[in-house]
C-alpha cells in the first residue's frame, strides 16, 4: 500500500485520490490536517527533493508568512515553517520508487504506476 500525503479538501490531492481509485492502486491519505507532519518526515522529503520543489509558493499559507522568513529561505527557516504550517508543501506528495513525486499529473501517474 503507497501513502499520499496532502490534505483531504486540497482539489489537487481529490484528483489524485481519484486517479488512484479508479486505477485500482491501494492507497492510503495521510492528511496534515488530522496528522502531524513530524520532522523525520519532513527530513525525508527534504532529502528526497529540494525546498525549492516542496514549497508551493503560491499558496496562501506561503503568501502570508513574515517577510523575515519569506526573505531568508534557508534550510532551517524553512523546517521550522514548514513543521508549523504543513500547508506550505506543494500537494500532494508521493514517495514511491525512491523518488518524491510533487503535485498531481494523470499522464505522470500513469507513468508512475506502468513500472
């Protein structure tokens, strides 16, 4: 069974949910909202990918943070913002084959799960 992380209301993370049940893949949600985004999971999206891939800067959550912190992006200011307001990640997230997998695209899923 493969874990999606997100958030249940997140349109981005319905379509995936959708595309998974529809494909017959089982899967679980892990929702930032009900559970806590903890930081040795944080640590391993972080070594699976980039601050500048998992941040979705266009959010709200993003848009509204402290211009101190939006202003000085470093790996630490960034852990400690993001383990406060999971938000901040692009959604939904999906560890599989050893690779972080960020957002939803069918054609990539489709890919993903062709393997």
């Amino acid at each position: 069974m493969i874990t999606l992380y997100g958030i249940k209301n997140c349109d981005t993370v319905k379509k995936a949910t959708k595309w998974l049940e529809a494909n017959n893949v089982d899967h679980q949600l892990y929702d930032f909202k009900k559970q806590p985004l903890t930081p040795e999971l944080l640590t391993e999206f972080v070594q699976q990918s980039d601050w500048s891939l998992l941040l979705n800067k266009r959010s709200t959550t993003f848009r509204n943070l402290p211009d101190d912190i939006k202003n000085n992006l470093t790996d630490e200011v960034m852990f400690a913002a993001v383990l406060e307001q999971p938000t901040l990640l692009k959604r939904p997230l999906l560890p599989l084959n050893g690779e972080l997998n960020l957002g939803f695209k069918a054609d990539q899923y489709q890919n993903l799960f062709a393997k």
